[in-house]
C-alpha cells in the first residue's frame, strides 16, 4: 500500500524502542457487499514495470 504512516504504524503495533519497524502495510479481506468499485475494470501492471532490482 502506498502512502502510510510507517510512525503511526509503529506505533500501534507497539515497535518503538525495539528493533523492528514497518516497512510495508498489504490490506487482507473482503469487500463490503455495497462496494461501488468492486465491479470496476482491475489495472494490473507488469512487476517490470514497477520493480527496479538494484
């Protein structure tokens, strides 16, 4: 997921002072029955597209 607040994150899971910190956030579920998007056309691009292996 893009734009999240790794702090806030960090917060909530209780990571300050350890040696662990957010790094990504992944959304895990269903959608709600009166979703308006769920039958909207997907976008997926290529992983070559959006990785760069350095």
């Amino acid at each position: 997921m893009e734009g999240i607040d790794r702090a806030k994150y960090d917060e909530v899971l209780g990571l300050d002072g350890t040696d662990f910190a957010t790094v990504v956030a992944c959304p895990a579920g269903y959608r709600a029955a009166d979703d308006k998007y769920a039958s909207a056309p997907k976008v997926r691009f290529k992983a070559a597209d959006v990785v760069e292996h350095i």
